[in-house]
C-alpha cells in the first residue's frame, strides 16, 4: 500500500480522489453546541491544518453525559 500511497504524493503531501460520500460518513454539528461548550469550530481548526481525530475524540468524550443522555454520536 505504501507504494500506491507515494503514486499519489506532490511533495511531502498525499492525495487521493473522493469517490463516494453517504451520510454514514459525514458527521454534522451544531455550531451553537460548539459555541456553547467552549470548543474550538472544527471548520476553522480544518482550514488551519489542526483537525485531527485526537481533537475530535477529545471534544467527544468532553461533550458526553451518559447521566443527561447527552453523546457526541448517535445519540
């Protein structure tokens, strides 16, 4: 894999085309709940090159609350 990965590299950056997006893999949010619970908007943390999936678990386990019924996913 790491061969086909280099095929599609331009410099230290890889890329790779998009050829299929269902809501199964989108995750929407609430710009008011993100306001609301002091977390940086994840569209600007993307724009700037600081979205990984570290930041995104890290605001999902501070969002939840199993005792308000509150989860950041299927919830």
């Amino acid at each position: 894999m790491a061969d086909a990965a280099e095929y599609f590299a331009l410099g230290d950056k890889h890329f790779a085309i998009v050829t299929d997006i269902s809501p199964r893999m989108i995750v929407p949010y609430n710009r008011r709940v993100i306001e609301e619970y002091g977390f940086d908007d994840p569209a600007e943390l993307f724009y700037n090159d600081e979205w990984t999936w570290d930041v995104f678990y890290d605001m999902c386990v501070e969002f939840s609350d199993e005792d308000e019924d509150r989860y950041a996913l299927d919830g």
